[in-house]
C-alpha cells in the first residue's frame, strides 16, 4: 500500500438534502458513521472476531485511505463461522448509544433487503433509496453501518448460480407479502437455511464472497473471490484510522468493480478514474444527524 500515500486528494463536498437552507453533507454523514465503525471495531477487537470492509469501503482504503467522497454508507462483512459470536458480542458489548438489527434479534427484519445486519447510531434518522421493502423494524431508522455474512462459494458456477437463484425466486413472495404488511418469517427462515447449508457444503471451496442471500446482483456477474485474496483480513489506513479489510485489497476490488477503478498516475498527481457525472451519494434519501425525526416532507 505505500505506492498510495499520496492518494488523497482535496474532497470537494456533495450535499444529500437540505430544509430551510441548512444542508447536509456527505462528509458529514461520514464522520457520524466513523463512530459506529470505531464502536464495531473496539466490540471485535475485545472479543477477538474478525471484520473486514467490503464493497465501496474497500476501494475507497485503496483510492483515498477513507470513504470514497461521495459514498454515504460503510460497508462490513463478518465470516459465518463467526456470527453468532458477533451477534452475541453485540448484546454484551455494544455501547448505549448505538443498536443494532437483524433477523436472530427481530424477525420484522428484512435478511434479502441488503445486508444481514444493520447497526445503527441512536438520536438520528436516515431514510434509504429503498422502494421494495421498508425498514420494519420498531427499534429505529438511525444512521447505520451494513453487516454482511462472508460464506463459502462453490468453485462450480453452474452450482452457485443454481443455490442464487432457488433463493432469487422466493424474492418477489418475500417482497409481496411485505408490502401487503404481512411478515414472511418462513420464507426468510427458508432462504437463511439454504444460504447457511451451502455455504457449509462447500467450507473446503477455495472462492469465498457476502451471503447469497443478497440478491440485488447481477446474473452471472456476482462478486466471487479467491479465499487467498480475501483471508487473512488485514489492518489498513482509513480515516486516521486502522480498519480491517482484504488480504490482497487491490485483487479483491478490481474483480469487483473493474481494472480501472483504482486510481491513476499522471505524472503528476493521482486521478479519479470514475466519470464525473457518477460521482454522487445514491443510498440517502433523507437524513437527520441531530434528531430520530426526517428532515424532509413527505
């Protein structure tokens, strides 16, 4: 990583809403979450479990040592063998001002919406882009941080997308019965049993990637990587900070998001390779850093 040290660049600020002329930032909604993702980090650290930041997070620790700009959440995965460890250290060790979701604590909560988890910050409210299925969840809709199941793949892609797509069909009854209000606890229960099954048939794989349960991917195109890639988790730089993240961080987020999307070297300074007219926050609707009520009217 030291060819990167000079990969941060001057942010310019994007703005996600804005009531009787105050606006709120990106940037700001980045350092509030910071405080989930340090609360996450000292929980692991004391119960020695381990984590590392996927997706967006991962690439921007490679591009900027922090939160790509415009990105507006975190994302974080946990290894299956350790989550109910994690869910556990959860209950015993996480600090007053933050809780967290997911289906083993409340089966209003939604595991094929995104991630397997959510652990949000209290006195504050997000709402998400999401059209499909609503946070059910009584607890709150504060800030939050996206926990997902890390599992074993099958190095057969006929057979994994087979598993996928049992899974992609019970989606829209799931989806259905949501909007109808009506909770589909055995169809959840069902695609978390098949997701836990295979990736236990195939613990001996040499691919590992999040949980197929998580749906929204594209056929055929799903982030699969090689166990050496991903494991062991290492410490990286983000924020002034030490996060956990991909053994071969570089491998890992080019297979996710492209050969280009690591930044380049003119000669004279580090370039950000994704078009201009992309670069905007795209999870946040709404959003509240001082309060649990929206800012926006409905």
């Amino acid at each position: 990583m030291e060819k990167y040290n000079d990969c941060i660049q001057e942010r310019q600020d994007y703005t996600i809403c804005e009531k009787n002329g105050e606006i709120v930032t990106v940037r700001q909604l980045q350092l509030e979450v910071l405080t989930i993702m340090d609360e996450i980090h000292r929980v692991c650290e004391k119960n020695h479990i381990k984590y590392a930041l996927i997706a967006g997070s991962a690439l921007g620790i490679v591009n900027y040592k922090g939160f790509i700009p415009w990105d507006d959440d975190i994302d974080v995965c946990v290894e299956r063998k350790d989550w109910k460890k994690f869910i556990d250290a959860l209950n015993k060790d996480l600090g007053e001002d933050f809780y967290f979701q997911c289906f083993e604590n409340d089966k209003r909560f939604n595991p094929i919406a995104g991630p397997s988890m959510k652990i949000r910050k209290k006195n504050t409210f997000i709402e998400e882009t999401n059209f499909l299925l609503k946070n059910r969840c009584k607890s709150g809709d504060g800030i939050f941080v996206d926990v997902i199941i890390y599992d074993n793949m099958s190095d057969n892609k006929f057979v994994d997308e087979l598993n996928r797509t049992l899974i992609k069909i019970i989606v829209p009854f799931i989806v259905l019965l949501d909007n109808l209000h009506i909770n589909p606890i055995p169809l959840k229960k069902f695609t978390n049993y098949i997701s836990e099954r295979y990736s236990k048939k195939h613990e001996n794989s040499s691919l590992a990637s999040q949980t197929i349960s998580y749906t929204w991917v594209k056929f055929m195109h799903e982030p699969v990587f090689p166990k050496k890639d991903v494991y062991p988790f290492k410490l990286y730089d983000f924020e002034g900070r030490k996060f956990y993240s991909f053994n071969n961080i570089e491998n890992v987020v080019k297979k996710w998001y492209g050969p280009n999307c690591v930044k380049k070297w003119n000669g004279k300074k580090w370039v950000e390779t994704l078009p201009i007219e992309k670069r905007k926050p795209k999870h946040t609707v709404d959003l509240n850093l001082h309060g649990s009520e929206r800012i926006r009217e409905k």
